[in-house]
C-alpha cells in the first residue's frame, strides 16, 4: 500500500485495521510514522465518525 485513503473513512478504518491485523505493523505509531499522518489528527478525525482505537484490541472499533 503506497498511501492510506485519507478521504474516505470506511476504506480508512479498514486499511489500518487491515495493516494491523496481518501484521505489516504493529503499532498505530509505526503506521503513521510510515504514512507521514499525525496520529492524534487521525483519532479524532475517526473519533468524529465514530471509530475509537482500541490499544488492546490493536485496532479500530
């Protein structure tokens, strides 16, 4: 994946969870650092449409 689809949430919230899941990373801090995406920007983005990242889940729900 060359770049996070930022404009779209669904496909957002499924990429990260994707990368996260089959373990390509394994922190939310390793995706935006490769991505270049400010993570609290990003939660509260997400936050705003609902989604809450769960540390201990690894993902976003």
């Amino acid at each position: 994946m060359d770049h996070l689809p930022l404009n779209d949430t669904p496909m957002l919230v499924s990429a990260i969870n994707f990368l996260l899941r089959d373990e390509e990373f394994d922190t939310l801090d390793e995706i935006c650092f490769h991505f270049n995406v400010n993570r609290d920007e990003l939660e509260q983005r997400l936050a705003s449409e609902g989604f809450q990242y769960s540390e201990e889940q690894k993902r976003f729900i």
